[in-house]
C-alpha cells in the first residue's frame, strides 16, 4: 500500500504485541463467522441487529480477497467486520479524520491495539485532503455517511466537502466494474439539504444523483434497513429512533 502526504498510517504502529493472524472462513458462511468471532470488540453485537452487516455486506457483494475502502470509518465497527470477511488475501483501508474521532472516544484505539486487524490500514484524511491510488479498490463502503458530505461545522472541524473532488477521487480509486456500496438515513422525499443540517438524513434522490453525476451506475437497492414506523421528522440521534431509522442501501459500480 503506498502512502500519500504521510496520511496513511500502518495500524501495526499502534500495535502492542505480535499479530495474531486471520483465519480465512468458509466462504459457505463469511459474513455470519465474521459476527461470530469470539475477539469483536464488547457492544459491537450489540448494534447487528440494526445494521445487519452479513445481510448488507452479501448484497454488496463484498468477499474474500477484495481491497475494500471503509470510508468515514469512524470507531472501525465495519472496519473489523470487513477485515474478517476479505480475509488474510485480502485488505481494507479504514478511513477517519479528527472530527470523527472525537465522538468515538476509545473505541478507535481498543479497535485496533496490539495488531488485532492485521490486514487493516489506517487512512487518516481531513476533508478535501483525501488522495487515492487510481484502479487499487474492489470496494468502497460508505455506512451512514454520506449525508456528512452535505454538513457543514467548522467550529469541531468539519469544514464544507468538495463532494464532486471527493467523488470523482473515489470513482477513480475503483478498479472497473469496482464496487461502491451506500447506507444512510431517509429523509422525507423530496426534501433539501436542509434536512442534513437539521436531523442527519438525506432524501435517497440526491445521493443517487450525486453519484451517477460522477460517472457510478446504480446497479441494484434493497430494503433490508427499512423501518416503517420511522416517519422522518426526527434526528437521528434522538433517543426514541437511535440506531433504528429508516435506511437505505445502494449498491453503484464503476462502469468496466
């Protein structure tokens, strides 16, 4: 993996001990034995149910020996779950920034000590700052964040994204026919971008126009994160609908 402006950090920096190595699973059942393995970190079970990884990462598409990008990775809660399901011939890339990891807390850190996830890098990049190698990636994953491409809030850091930059330099990180799949959180059809500002979601047609514009063809969507009994008005982060809102999930590939 090459580095670019000394942004991408080899996790085995943060390592404490030896790594241990990665069993490659049955590919019958990758993605339930990368919930079941016994070294996921507490609370991470926890958030399945609503997430449904294995179901996601199957329509995705995303198996062994594949280069995956987990963009805006966060605390590395898919990070991990992609770095058993690619693994040991394979590798994921796990992307965050300053702002993201002031709300993560520990998290980040018990993650990745003591070389627990040896064939993941860490890629640390601040908005408008992220270069990528062109035709490294079988995949790129986008959970939850893309709407954080419309937020704007410079006083914790997080200043306005170049999105069509930003875009086009995950377009051309792809191999052809490469994978780009999205999660994030529904807002009522037909809504502004106002919605992001307001309660952290983001009507579906945007996102899907935004993409096609850089040249990604929506292959497929699924309605495995549905929730009907979410209505929209609420932000994500109110108690009564955290972690149970109503998602979507596309699934775009970069024409061969």
């Amino acid at each position: 993996m090459k580095t670019r402006h000394g942004i991408l950090i080899a996790v085995c920096a943060l390592a404490l001990g030896s790594s241990p190595a990665i069993a490659e699973p049955d590919s019958q059942s990758i993605y339930e034995q990368a919930l079941a393995s016994d070294s996921r970190l507490d609370g991470d079970a926890a958030r399945d149910a609503g997430r449904k990884p294995a179901e996601v990462l199957a329509f995705l598409g995303i198996t062994s020996g594949m280069t995956v990008l987990d963009m805006f990775s966060g605390g590395g809660y898919y990070s991990e779950i992609l770095s058993h399901v690619v693994g040991e011939n394979g590798s994921v890339i796990a992307h965050s920034n300053k702002t993201y990891l002031q709300f993560v807390g520990d998290e980040f850190i018990n993650r990745y000590k003591g070389g627990r996830l040896p064939n993941v890098d860490i890629l640390m990049a601040e908005n408008n700052k992220l270069r990528l190698d062109t035709n490294q990636l079988d995949a790129v994953f986008m959970g939850l964040a893309y709407h954080d491409t419309y937020w704007v809030n410079p006083d914790i850091g997080w200043h306005e994204i170049d999105r069509a930059k930003l875009n086009a330099e995950i377009f051309n990180s792809l191999k052809p026919d490469g994978v780009l799949g999205v999660t994030d959180h529904y807002a009522a059809t037909g809504s502004s971008t106002d919605s992001v500002t307001d309660l952290h979601r983001i009507d579906k047609a945007i996102v899907i126009a935004d993409l096609q514009s850089a040249g990604f063809k929506l292959v497929d969507e699924s309605d495995l994160l549905r929730n009907p009994d979410d209505d929209h008005s609420q932000g994500v982060f109110t108690p009564e609908i955290r972690g149970k809102t109503d998602r979507f999930v596309l699934k775009f590939r970069k024409p061969k």
